[in-house]
C-alpha cells in the first residue's frame, strides 16, 4: 500500500519508519529535505506529490494542519486522510468544521495512540465497573532539551498542545463525558497553572461529573513536578520527570496504570513497550504487566480503519480543542485576576 506522509519532521519520520516496517510504500512531502540525502521519495509539496496514495498521513505542525488538509482535497476530495493531535488550533475549528461539511466523501481521522492502547483497555474494564472511583491522568516530561535541539515549542497552548490530547483521550475512553470537560463553575471545578514569562509549562485541570465522581487531569513539560508527584512501584521508582500514569481510587482501593514514558527503554519504568497495572486493596495487592506499543497499534489500526473507509468519529478530537480553548482563556492572567483559576506561580 502507498502512504503519502506530509512533513518530514520527527513524527513524520517516525510514522515512515513505522510504515516501511510494516511493508508499506512511504513518499514524503517536505520542502525543507534535500531529496539526494533521503532513501524515501521526496516531493516539495503536495501538489507536486503523485496521484492516488491509499491514504495521506499529515504531519506537519498544528498550525499547517488545516491549509495541508485543504491541499489534499482539492487534489483528491475523497482521500483518506490520518492527521497527527490535535487536528487544529482553536482559532481553526470553525474553519475544519466547514471544510468537513464541504467534503463529506472525505474520509478523515486523528491519530491518537491511546484511544488504541491495550493497557487502557485493560483500565477501561476496571473503569467501567468502578464508575465512582476517583480519576487522575498525569503525564509529565522535561521538553527543554528537545526545544534545545530545535523540536517545535508551541508559544501559544504551551503544556496544552503537547500532551494534553492524549490526557483529553484517555478520559474519554475512561468513561469522562465532554460535559463533564466543559464545566468551569468554581463550586465543581478548577484549574492551576504554571507560566513563568508568559509560556504555559504546567497545568492540572480538577472537575466533578455530572455523576459526582472526581477527576483529575495534569501534565508538565519542565520536568519533575511537586504538584503531583509520582513515586513508582515496589522497588522501581519512576523518573520524576518522565512519566505517564492513570490511576482510580476510592481511599480503599488504588488501581494504577504506568505507561511507558517518553523515550522508554529496557531501563525506564515500566520498559519500553509495556505497561504495568498494579491494584491495591483490602486484599493485597496485584500486579499486572502488559505487552503494549500504543502508537504501532495505533499505526496499524488507523490505516485498517482508513483504507476500509470506517474512521474512528472524530467528535472526542473536536471536543478536545474546544476543552484547550477553554482552559487557555481561563488560564490567562485577566481570568486567574478574576478568580476563575489559580496561578502556581
């Protein structure tokens, strides 16, 4: 199968190295790559790339997501089409919601590795028949060395445009409604941020559903964070500034879920392509580890799902952005001077 991957930054590369292993044919679209120094056919633009690819992939930053998406459809208005997260920036929505209702023979989905994961799906059964417990997402990173080495830093959403998406997803997938995301009155909700010169580095968003259970949703890209702390399991400790953790608890029972961190490896905590659920209780405790490689999986399924034309809805995705919009117009100085949320420093 032919794939026409859009960008040739890191994640393009990632998704064409995936792709190549997976026996596919891989062109990429990029004007800043010298085609004499890749081993991948490479095109300037997407006007200039060959018909008929079984499904474009765009991984371009956010802010060239919409005008590339718009590129492929005037070439092909039914072209499959997977988008890296998040689709749009806020001011984009309006803007992707016309387009879509223009092209209805587009065939579009976002990538999101967890909504994929088989460890989630492990928690999502745990989830479902504890729908009170208390949930809290956490994933948190130290970014500064990869802005050092030249990654893209997002001067608008900061913390929220990294992260965030797969932190929206997973409570999505663990039973959270958009109207639970949606509330910002102080008696049910609140959000703290960190953003030292005006970059957004750190954010923990607390509501109660409509349900009344409790949830948590947090992320860092400054390393360790004393806001909430992570320790690990038995005698591995996990790297305070590097890792991804979900957890249910009702203060009888704990049931969390590590996933593995940015750049896991045969030494983090849990090893790269794992997963580990551990469950404490009144009865002991259990341990559970689970073979897991979330953006494979969701590489591998994304592309079933395109090039049958079924797409997974892309409705949570839409959903997200307009969560971010409403956290970032609440996390502004004028709105923390209001009251609406509070600032850690």
């Amino acid at each position: 199968m032919r794939v026409t991957v859009v960008g040739g930054g890191r994640i393009g590369r990632l998704r064409a190295v995936l792709l190549v292993g997976m026996g596919h044919d891989v062109e990429l679209v990029d004007p800043e790559l010298d085609p004499r120094a890749e081993s991948l056919p490479v095109h300037r633009d997407v006007a200039s790339a060959p018909d008929g690819p079984a499904i474009w992939i765009v991984a371009t930053p956010t802010a060239a997501h919409l005008r590339t998406i718009r590129d492929i459809v005037a070439r092909e208005p039914s072209a499959a089409v997977l988008v890296e997260k998040p689709i749009c920036s806020p001011e984009d929505l309006p803007a992707l919601r016309a387009l879509l209702a223009e092209h209805p023979s587009l065939v579009l989905e976002v990538a999101s590795q967890y909504h994929d994961s088989i460890a989630i799906r492990a928690l999502g059964h745990e989830a479902r028949i504890r729908p009170s417990h208390a949930l809290s997402v956490s994933f948190v990173k130290d970014r500064r060395p990869d802005e050092a080495r030249g990654r893209f830093t997002d001067r608008v959403a900061g913390v929220l445009g990294y992260e965030w998406p797969h932190i929206y997803a997973i409570a999505r997938s663990l039973g959270v409604t958009g109207d639970d995301l949606r509330d910002t009155s102080p008696s049910r909700s609140s959000l703290d941020v960190l953003a030292p010169d005006g970059h957004l580095v750190e954010a923990r968003y607390a509501t109660t559903c409509a349900s009344g259970r409790a949830v948590m949703l947090h992320s860092r890209i400054t390393g360790a964070s004393g806001l909430v702390p992570a320790d690990g399991w038995g005698g591995d400790g996990c790297d305070p500034a590097n890792h991804r953790v979900v957890q249910l608890d009702d203060g009888r029972e704990r049931i969390t879920l590590w996933l593995s961190p940015s750049y896991a490896s045969a030494t983090t905590f849990p090893r790269g392509r794992t997963a580990l659920l551990v469950h404490e209780g009144p009865g002991g405790d259990r341990v559970r580890t689970i073979p897991d490689d979330p953006l494979r999986i969701s590489m591998r399924d994304s592309l079933l799902r395109l090039v049958t034309r079924r797409p997974r809805r892309i409705d949570i995705d839409l959903d997200m952005i307009e969560h971010t919009d409403l956290l970032l117009e609440l996390g502004t100085p004028a709105a923390r001077q209001r009251g609406r949320s509070h600032a850690l420093a």
